[in-house]
C-alpha cells in the first residue's frame, strides 16, 4: 500500500503525520526544539533543529506504525511564515534561523516603508504594511547589520525552502510561502522586484518560485538514510501553515470560511484578489494554493495563549497532563457572563490599535478564579464574532463556521462560540488540520484526487454546535459591555 508523510514545523516544535492513500491517518508523532528569545526582541533557532526534528519523528512513526520504508511514496511539509536562513553555495546556513516573531528589522521596515506606504505595501503584497518582522525589511538588515554575513549568502531560504533542499538538493520556494514575505507581487503572481532593488537585494538570492503542490524530486540518498527512508520518496512543495490548515478543514473553493482559536486567532474566508484587496484595509491577503485564489485573514495575536498564560500563573497546583481539559470542564459547570467579569483577549494589540493590552473588567469581591476562566473563553470568543464583523463590513452573517486549533478540542468553548457569533460551528473529524491538509497536497500532486476539495472532503465533520437561543440572548449584552470596554481601552492607550 501506498503512504504519505507530512510534517508541521512550527514555532517550537515538529509533527509528523503518516497517511494512507485514502488519507486515513495512520499515526502521529511529536518533537520538540528551542527557540532563543531576547529582552532586544530577537528569536532564533538552530536549522539543524528542524532536521533533527524531522529525523526523530519520522524514525518514531516508521518503527511504531511498522510500516515499511519502500512504502513511503510521497512526503509534504508546513512550516510557520516568514522565518529566514541565509546560506552559502552549499547550502549550508551562515547564521541561525531568524524566526517570525523576531522585530529585529524595525528601523529597516522605517526606510522602507517611505518608499512604499501601507496602502501601496497592501496593494502589492496583502500585507497591511511593512515592520520589523516583515522579511523584506530582515533582508535590509542583513545586507547593512551583518554584511559578513550578507557577501557570503547564495540564497535567503525561507524555512520550509531550508527543509526542502535538505531533502531534495533544490532551492524553490513556493507561493503561499512567499506571500507572507513583503517582496511577492499578489498582483503578477511572482516577486516583487521593485521591492528587492529598493533594499539592494539581487532576485538571484531568493529561490526559484513554485507552485504549491508541485512536484520537486525525489529524496536525496543522504536525506534517505537520515529519515530511514528510500530514495523513491517524492517531494511536493508544501504551503504556509495557514494555507495548509485551510486545505485540512476544506476551506477552498470561494466564500468558505473557517477559523482557528490557537495560539493566535485567526479568521479566514476564501475569495478572489479583487474582493479581497476590497475588504478592510487592516486584514491581511495571502495567495491560496491555489491559483487565482486568495485567503483573506484577519489575524489577533493572542487566544489560547491567554489561557495558557493564566494556568501557569493561578493553577500551579493542578497536576492534570490535560489542564485545558481541566479548566473547560470547570466552564462547562459555570453560567453565561461570568459573573460580571469581562475579559479583554487582547493582551498583545489588537487589529489596528497595536499598543493596546488586555483587560478583566467589571471584577466584585463574589467574583472567583472560575469566573475568570470562564470571562476567557467568553472573551476570546466575543473576539472571534470582532473579527467575523470585520471581514463581513459589520454585517451579521448567519449560517456554519468550520472551527480548527486546540480550542475546537474543547466542546463548550465551541458552544460558546456559537452562542456569541450567533452561527453554527463545526468541527472537523482530521483535529491536525495543517498536518492532513499537507497529506492533501500530496495526494493532488500525485494525481490521486482531482481537486484540494475532494482530497478534503474524505474528512467528515466531527461535531457540530447549534446556538442557544437563550444564551444568545445573554452574550448580546455581555458583548454589547465588552465592545464599549475595549472602545474606551483603545482610546486610553492612545492618550498614554
């Protein structure tokens, strides 16, 4: 039998998934890595990390699944958007992985964005504008902050263009990938190239571009026998990990719309450009897999994080592997409201009011640490129904909203989500979304399923949440208090 293996390289760790040609996943593995943080607001990683990564869980999931490795006939890998590695004419790095969440670039994303302003920035890449964590403006700092890096630099690898050449010997980057860098044309489908002469960057440095899906070559004998596999292994180039979780859930033909509640929260709804580039100036546009489709986003930097942020700091006692389980089941014997408290999910900005922070507002002496617990999901899910607004125009749309992230783990997080945004929320049967959706690009590419839709849809939904009239009616007000609070938190952030 035929087996495809995906992987999900993300900000601190890897998943491996492996898939049989009916796109049953057969087994999963994990492994974790370090990324380096600084008061100076740098992150980096090691890239022989990823490879290791790579290495230990695909070696896992051969030996626990017994499958063998002469079966392995397809491979697809997501990583996260906008990490850099530059590297010389062997490919081998010169510096450390600079990761997406470091803003080193700042002052470079300044010079830039004289040249080209947001509305104009927007228009091109679909990016609401240019910062210090944009690559466009790290490849600026690179080429004046570190030239001894910089003369030696062959190419400027993305990190899922790093992973592809360790396996394959080929320097590509594909176009979902591309579209998070601030030096891709949304426009002509290819790289900005007015863009890289402003900051002095020769296009020769970045990787020939691909499409999503296509079809790279097969493993190199060194990249086999690291993984455990045969050098019969095709490679398809891959996608971002938001344009591989909107395939897993089936977010791909027009006017689809899904949304993940994980570390950030994001919204996303399928469209053409010219419907996208209509929407709300502040909401980002990546280039779909897809061609001629593109995922409108609106993005907020913090969700589960929150709550994560909040056991550590008041539920240090818990012993449970599962906290999150823990604490939906204390929400779940909770009632609509919280009591009064309001939580204000924005702890990191919010879309268009960067330096605000969060809130727990309307806080009495009755009030208990449950309450809170509570007021987080209430409020990170009173964000979601903001950022359903802000993509619609302010419209209030009905109908179903395919949930995915580690909160769609959680049913009464998902009732209250469909209690606040008034539409019915589903989850899906595949929880790895990005992992399956990558096993779906793979299987296109193969030729085993016409479309990314009909690879998706061999997926059933797994739950489906239907509003609460009643609670709905509680939450209307409670929204109505917490859109007012967060109001007035904007405007006292711009005052201090």
């Amino acid at each position: 039998m035929e087996y495809i293996i995906s992987y999900d390289i993300g900000t601190s760790g890897i998943k491996c998934g492996l898939f049989d040609a009916d796109l049953n996943c057969c087994i999963i593995t994990r492994c974790n890595y370090e990324v380096k943080m600084t008061v100076e607001g740098t992150a980096e990683a090691e890239p022989e990390d990823y490879i290791r990564g790579m290495v230990c869980c695909t070696r896992e999931a051969l030996e626990r699944s017994g499958i063998p490795a002469k079966d392995i006939c397809s491979m697809c890998t997501t990583t996260q958007g906008e990490t850099l590695i530059p590297v010389d004419g062997t490919g081998q790095p010169l510096y450390k992985a600079i990761v997406w969440l470091d803003g080193r670039a700042a002052q470079e994303a300044d010079f830039i964005r004289e040249h080209f302003p947001d509305t104009i920035f927007r228009e091109k890449t679909g990016l609401p504008g240019v910062d210090g964590y944009v690559p466009l403006a790290k490849l600026m700092h690179i080429r004046q902050k570190m030239p001894e890096v910089y003369e030696k630099t062959a190419k400027f690898m993305l990190l899922e263009d790093y992973v592809i050449f360790r396996l394959t010997g080929r320097t590509v980057s594909e176009k979902s990938l591309l579209s998070s860098t601030g030096y891709f044309d949304l426009n002509t489908d290819e790289l900005w190239l007015d863009a890289l002469d402003v900051i002095g960057i020769n296009p020769g440095r970045i990787p020939d571009v691909v499409e999503p899906g296509q079809r790279i070559g097969c493993l190199t004998a060194e990249a086999a026998r690291l993984l455990g596999l045969t050098c019969e292994t095709v490679v398809y180039a891959g996608a971002m990990d938001q344009l591989a979780g909107a395939v897993g859930c089936g977010n791909c033909n027009v006017g689809d719309v899904h949304e993940t509640t994980g570390t950030a929260m994001i919204v996303a709804s399928t469209m053409g450009l010219r419907d996208c580039m209509a929407c709300d100036k502040q909401l980002t546009v990546y280039r779909h897999v897809q061609k001629e489709r593109y995922l409108l986003l609106a993005i907020s930097k913090t969700a589960t994080t929150v709550l994560k942020w909040f056991a550590e700091q008041f539920y240090q006692e818990r012993k449970e592997e599962d906290i999150y389980a823990y604490l939906s089941s204390i929400v779940a014997e909770g009632t609509p409201g919280a009591n009064g408290v309001i939580m204000i999910p924005y702890f990191e900005g919010m879309i268009g009011a960067e330096q605000s922070k969060g809130v727990f507002w309307n806080i009495g002496l009755h009030n208990t640490r449950e309450d809170f617990v509570r007021a987080i999901f209430e409020g990170v899910s009173y964000m979601l129904k903001d950022n359903i607004r802000l993509m619609s125009g302010g419209n209030e749309q009905k109908g179903s909203l395919i949930s995915i992230g580690g909160a769609a783990r959680s049913d009464i997080w998902c009732q209250i989500k469909a209690d606040v945004t008034g539409k019915e929320i589903v989850t899906m049967s595949q929880e790895e979304s990005a992992l399956f959706g990558c096993a779906c690009i793979a299987a296109v590419g193969s030729g085993r399923y016409p479309s990314y839709a009909e690879a998706a849809k061999v997926q059933g939904e797994s739950k489906r949440y239907i509003p609460n009239s009643t609670n709905a009616g509680v939450y209307e007000k409670e929204y109505e208090k917490y859109n007012k609070m967060k109001g007035q938190l904007v405007r006292l952030y711009q005052e201090l």
